[in-house]
C-alpha cells in the first residue's frame, strides 16, 4: 500500500496538514504515516558526551509521544485509516528519503507558517528542504489551507514535450479522487502554433484519461507572472509544477525590493521531481 507522509511538530500548522492528508488518504485509498523529527537540542552540541546525548534523546522521543498520542485523540477520523507513527532522531528530509527506501511514499504534505508571501515563508523552512531534498512529490501548504474540497487542479510544465507519466500520476490520481477539473498550463514568452497545442494534447491525452481536462498555452513576456495570473484566472486551488523544469528553487530564492518574490503564490503548491 502506498504511503502518505504526514510531518507533525505539533504546531497548527501541521495538524491543519494532517486534516488535509487525512482527506486524501480517504480519497486515495492510501496509509498515513505521522513524522516527527527529534532534533538535538541546543545544549547538545556536537562532542557532548555519548551518554548525554541518548539522555537527551530518550526524553525528547518520550515527550514527542505523548504529544502524539494526545494528537491522534484529537483526529478520530484517523481511526479509520491504516497509519504508523515514526518518530526519529535527525533532519526531516532525510528521515523521509529513509522511509522511501523501498519506493512506498506517494506523497508528503505539510504545512508552513504564513497565508500570505508563502514563498518567503517557504526559504529557510523545513518544507523548503523537505522539497528540495526528497524525490517524492510533497505538497506544501499555507497555514490554514483547504484542499480537502478541491475542484480545480494546475500542473504547470513545458509540455512541448510529454513529462514522464509516473511524474504527473499522483496530479491525476488526486484529480480523479476529488473530481476535480485538471489544468495543463504551459506558459511561454512566444506564442505556441495551434498545430503544437494540438499534438501535445494528443500525446498526452493517454496519461490523463478518466479526468475533466483542459490545456492552456499562454503567452506572457514575463513566465512567472503569467503563471500567476493564469492560476487566478483558472481558480486553481493546487498548483503542481515540475522543478527541474521551472528552475523552481533557484527561482524561489531570487527577491527584489521593487518586485515581490517570484513564485509568490499564496496557494498550496506540489514539487514534482523528474
């Protein structure tokens, strides 16, 4: 059974992430594992003696516990789907690579602090490393995002070339799980020929079968800004792009004092690694 991997550190934050997978896990028909991340504590520090440290690290697992256990008392609903508790010493992104070891991770969702410049709040966050580091998909959520009653889906590419189908499944799994409508945006500073937009929905017509479906070629002198106004035109509640191809985190990194961060959208957004 395929995984979804759900990052808790207790905050709102996460457990408004957790009400969120729990929804698509149901959807989806997927476990849930419940992640947290025991990190060592300031006075830990690098050469603190062996004996210490497992001190250390035993109250915090103990106390993270109990924290969980008090959590899943506050979901009920999680009572209803398969799901394991993990709770490990080291950084996030790779307690999750580990648990992905044998391929079983469909999806990671998490939340980060901040509705509105969500890419500010992304830089420096877990969820920026967790998306940067892991090749599973992972979606990123504004605190107090709901995707749980999404009917408008965006995977964002340059799809003048067909991405490999096992890229955009989970895009169409979960656009299929929520009967939701699926936008293939492509953005361009020139204009795509009727004949290109025409081959390009042929070929990919196989891997988006049994989903409502609609292709959008645009033409934006500025890419981002394109994106971001399409997406608003769209009513696009979750935003999938594929990294490699948008530069995503060098992108994600690049402000100004006149131009507000690129990439800057406040919705939910899912990395797609090729």
């Amino acid at each position: 059974m395929k995984k979804i991997v759900v990052p808790i550190d207790f905050s709102k934050c996460s457990k408004n992430a957790l009400v969120n997978a729990i929804k698509i896990a149901e959807r989806v028909k997927m476990d849930l594992v419940l992640y947290h991340a025991v990190m060592v504590p300031v006075g830990f520090a690098e050469g603190a003696p062996v004996g210490g440290m497992d001190y250390g690290f035993e109250t915090l697992e103990e106390d993270a516990r109990k924290e969980m256990d008090s959590l899943i008392d506050e979901f009920p609903l999680l009572s209803k789907i398969n799901h394991e508790v993990y709770i490990q010493y080291g950084p996030l992104h790779e307690g999750i690579n580990e648990l992905n070891s044998d391929g079983k991770v469909a999806l990671v969702v998490m939340g980060t602090h901040g509705a509105t410049g969500f890419a500010k709040a992304l830089i420096g966050s877990n969820a920026f490393h967790v998306m940067k580091s892991v090749s599973c998909p992972v979606i990123a959520l504004p605190e107090d995002a709901d995707i749980t009653k999404m009917t408008h889906i965006g995977i964002a590419g340059d799809f003048l070339s067909v991405p490999n189908p096992d890229l955009i499944h989970i895009v169409v799994d979960l656009a299929q799980a929520f009967y939701a409508q699926m936008h293939v945006i492509h953005i361009d500073t020139g204009a795509v020929e009727i004949k290109n937009q025409i081959d390009v929905a042929r070929r990919m017509e196989k891997y988006l079968r049994n989903t409502n479906h609609t292709f959008h070629f645009r033409k934006f002198e500025d890419v981002e800004e394109g994106l971001e106004a399409t997406t608003k035109e769209l009513k696009i509640e979750l935003l999938a792009m594929i990294a490699k191809q948008h530069g995503f985190f060098e992108k994600l990194r690049k402000t100004s004092h006149t131009k507000k961060m690129v990439l800057d959208i406040p919705m939910p957004l899912m990395v797609l690694h090729e």
